[in-house]
C-alpha cells in the first residue's frame, strides 16, 4: 500500500490518547490517498486503539494488545473495518480489500518476527 506516515513523530514521541497520525496511502492501482487515524486509548505497555478519522474506510477500529510472555511480547490485533458504498463496496472487500488487509497484517508478521525471533 506504499504505507508512509507524515505525521510529524519520532520513534520517541510518546503516544497518547487524541494523537492524530497522517498517512499517505496507495490502496489501488498505486493511486494516492490521504489518511488519518487518532489514538483513541492507551494503557500503556498493554494496549492501545486507533480510529480512522479521515480515508478509505467507512469503518477503521484497530486494537494492538501486548502481553508479556517468557522471552519478549506476545501482540495481538483485533480489526473492524467497513468499507463504503454499500453493496458495491461488500462486494469489493469480498474480491480484494479483504485479502489485501490479511497481506498487510502477514506482512507486518513476517517483519516482526524476523526483527524478534517466531514464538
């Protein structure tokens, strides 16, 4: 999705509830989008939740929960997301949203667990 944040942050800017995050997307066809996601909880070092405000989505609420395990963290997601458009855009998340969300979450994945090891 060309995924590229322009919020104006570093890795040591500490989140809070009612940060604004600015994105630059590419969901299709390379075509650039603008989006925008505000941290709408935080209790640190065990979850925090972000909305979309602005972009695709009808619907963005994405949870990141941590657990500490034996050896590091165990971080889980949980997504609700709609599409708009109605019938038209179930039917596109049927055929290609959909699978292009669980790439990016793979992806995602793969990165971390080469960075931190696989459970």
């Amino acid at each position: 999705m060309s995924f590229v944040v322009t919020s104006d942050y570093t890795a040591e800017t500490k989140m809070y509830p009612g940060m604004i995050i600015t994105y630059k997307i590419s969901p299709l066809l390379g075509i650039k989008m603008d989006w925008m996601t505000e941290i709408t909880h935080v209790d640190e070092k065990k979850y925090f939740v972000d909305e979309q405000r602005f972009g695709p989505y009808a619907l963005w609420h994405h949870q990141h929960h941590f657990k500490a395990i034996d050896g590091g963290v165990h971080m889980t997601d949980l997504l609700h997301y709609a599409i708009p458009y109605g019938a038209i855009g179930r039917f596109a998340n049927t055929v290609f949203v959909k699978g292009k969300v669980e790439q990016i979450f793979d992806y995602r994945t793969k990165v971390i667990e080469e960075m931190f090891g696989k459970l």
